[in-house]
C-alpha cells in the first residue's frame, strides 16, 4: 500500500493525540518527561475550561473536582468537534451517575447563566480570575468562553 | 510592504477587559479571537472600537491547519465572515494542529519539521487562502514537546512555508521564548532564517516559569527576556505592529498600560 504524507502525517499525530489525551502509549522518539509536561498542561487546561463553564459543580466537589475529572477526561477524551460546553456536561453527568454530585450541580448553568448576565450591567461585569493553564483558548464555533456568551446571549 | 502599512501597537480584545481596552490610552489596533464572535451579534465594545476607526483583526484558534485531516471550511468561512463584517485587512492563525485521529488536544499542538508535514500544512494553507477574503498570516508557537526526526529548523520551516504559500507571518516573541526556553531553540538564528519582509505583526504575552519549564500563560506579566527578544527583533526591522495578549488574572488597568508603554519603549530604544 502506497502512503502519502497526509497519511504518514495522520498516523503520527493521532498517535501522539492517544498518546497525551487517552492513555495511550508513547509514540517513537518523543522524550517521555516532554510527553507527561505536555499531557499535564492539556489536563490542566481542559479541567480549567469546565471548571469556569460549570462553577457550581467544582464548588458541590470541592477536592474531589480534580480528581474526579482527572478520571473522567482519561477515559473521555474530547472528540474533534466537541464543544467544551458539551464537555462540561458530559463531565456533570458521568460525575452524577456515580452519586458524586446532586441534580442540581449536574443539570448546570445555562438557567442561572442567563439569569446572571441578565440583571448584571455592562458596568459590573465582574473581571476574568486566575485559573490554571488557561490559556488562550481553543475554543470550537458556537463555544464561548465566560464573559463572551454573557455578554451577548440573545 | 502592502497588506499592512502600519498597525502601531495594540491589545487582545477580551470581553472581561473590554472596558478597558476602550480607555486605555494609546490603542492603535485590536485583535479578537474569531471563533468567540458571531457576525449577527458583534459585542458593542467592538462596533465602538470600529466606528473610531481602531483596526479589529481577527484572529483563529482553531483552523488546525498542520492537522493531517481536511481543512474545515466551515472554520474558514467564518474567520472570513468576520474579517468582513470588521473590514479588517488580514487574519491570522497558528502553525498548528488540533485535531487528530478523531480527538481534539483542546490546544494548539506543534507540527512535526519533517517534509511530509510541511507539504501537508501548504496544501492546508492554501485552500484556507482560496477561501479566504483577505490574506492570511500564521503564527508560531510555544510547544512544550518536540516531534523527533525534524529535517528543518523552526525558522527554516516558517519561511519555506511562506515562499511557498505567500503567508505572512505573525511572530510572537513570548513563544519564541518558551521556544528557546524549553527546546533549545536558538532565537537569534531563528531571526535570521524567517523572512523579516513578510512580518504581519508580533505578539508579545506573559508567562511563568515552574520546574524549570516555562508556560506561556497569557496570565502573568510579560518577563524581560521576551521584552528583549522583542528590542532584538527591533533592531532587525520595524515591524508593522506590536500587539499585547493577556487572557487571564487581569490586571488593573494601569498595570496594562504601563506594559502597553515598555513594548513602545522597547521598540522606541532599538529603532
């Protein structure tokens, strides 16, 4: 079988993604101390993002929010097309299927949300806070990060 | 220089900090992460920075245009839709992936400098720009892991992939410098190996060391050595713009200038 370059290029990169997203081994010679740093800041940053979008959730977990999600994210990787929206919900649900959260928490936000940025002001706005590994994001298309979709929500 | 006359120096556009950037003195240009717009509902703090005349640029995340996989027109459409819905002369994205195999990194991953790549990230590049109402720049970034077996210095592979593509390209000295930081990459050579003449623009960001690895965060304040990298690349050329990206942990608002102020100092000093 002939391969191209988009092929070859196909097969390495899915297999460093498996590799830092899902478990999966480490692909030929890569430096596996650069792969764990890598994984880690991934991690961080997707546990970040869901944290912000589902606030009540981390604050019913408490300590148990990362590794809970730790957990979760290894077995669920997000898909080429997800939302992080969509993830924050998968994470609630998986998290309450298993007793750790009440409905409340699972069923998040989008209500208190829109409920929030209703009555508060341009003017209050409140500020971005710190958060680990947020970076500027990757977000997919109709995906918002937190202030964005507040201010605009139709 | 054609697409780009003179830009000045700007400020990541936030929606956290869109009061901000409003007053802050000394704004000439403003980018926006375009894949948090949506044409039909510009926030107004954007449709006020228009209507004084602050170029809007925007800027994607998410095109993945090192990926393997087809390029998502879909993607590509709405970055040109909103370049056109801000009449803005460029957009931008990064040499990147951030798809592959059916996931999603959720971060913008490096390509590998191999010749199959870079064949795969041209072909890519091109039919965005086919598809693109105006040109379109590309970004190098801070990449924590190093693909084995590259064939092309970063800078080597940045600027064939210009003369190949006719991109431009948007420097930033903060990855530059977690580059050079993490990996060993060499920042003066890599100066000399880009094509200077295609310079879009440069961002300059914060960052923090932990365990001797540094993080390009957008969240902390921009570290001399990257304000260094940015008087080095000065002393190189002029370059059109310079623009501020902070994402996070916002700072007060004088905090922002006066950092705002040492970019044009820096590039003040070296010019």
């Amino acid at each position: 079988m002939t391969e191209g370059p988009r092929e070859r290029l196909a097969q390495a990169q899915s297999e460093l993604l498996a590799a830092l997203l899902a478990g999966g081994p480490p692909p030929t010679g890569f430096d596996e101390r650069l792969l764990r740093v890598e994984a880690r800041s991934l991690l961080a940053k997707r546990r970040g993002i869901v944290a912000m979008l589902n606030p009540e959730m981390v604050d019913e977990l408490g300590d148990r929010f990362r590794p809970l999600f730790d957990e979760y994210a290894l077995t669920h990787p997000r898909t080429s097309g997800s939302r992080a929206r969509e993830d924050a919900a998968a994470f609630a649900t998986w998290a309450g299927e298993r007793g750790e959260i009440s409905d409340m928490a699972a069923t998040p936000s989008r209500r208190l949300g829109r409920l929030k940025s209703a009555v508060r002001p341009r003017f209050f706005r409140r500020r971005g806070t710190s958060s680990p590994g947020a970076e500027k994001m990757v977000t997919d298309l109709p995906t918002r990060p937190r202030g964005v979709g507040e201010q605009e929500a139709t | 220089m054609g697409v780009i006359d003179k830009l000045g120096v700007g400020i990541g556009w936030r929606a956290e900090i869109d009061l901000t950037v409003e007053r802050l003195p000394g704004v000439d240009f403003v980018e926006v992460v375009a894949e948090n717009l949506h044409v039909e509902h510009l926030p107004e703090s954007i449709v006020l920075l228009r209507e004084r005349g602050v170029p809007v640029l925007p800027h994607a995340v998410s095109l993945s245009l090192g990926s393997a996989d087809p390029v998502d027109l879909h993607r590509v459409e709405h970055l040109g839709a909103v370049a056109e819905a801000l009449g803005a002369p460029l957009v931008s994205d990064h040499v990147c992936f951030v798809r592959a195999g059916g996931l999603d990194s959720g971060h913008l991953m490096p390509v590998p400098r191999t010749r199959d790549a870079l064949d795969v990230l041209v072909a890519n590049v091109r039919m965005a720009q086919a598809n693109l109402p105006v040109p379109l720049a590309l970004e190098n970034i801070a990449a924590l892991l190093e693909w084995p077996d590259g064939e092309l210095t970063e800078g080597q592979f940045l600027a064939e992939l210009c003369e190949r593509t006719d991109c431009w390209l948007l420097l930033d000295v903060a990855n530059l410098h977690a580059n050079a930081r993490n990996l060993g990459t060499d920042p003066n050579r890599f100066l000399d190996e880009i094509p200077l003449e295609r310079l879009a623009y440069v961002h300059v960001a914060g960052g923090v060391e932990n365990d001797g690895v540094y993080h390009d965060t957008h969240a902390h304040a921009v570290r001399p050595e990257v304000l260094e990298l940015l008087g080095e690349l000065r002393s190189r050329v002029d370059p059109p713009g310079v623009l501020l990206e902070r994402d996070d942990n916002y700072p007060s608002d004088s905090e922002l200038a006066s950092e705002l102020a040492a970019i044009r100092a820096v590039l003040a000093r070296h010019g």
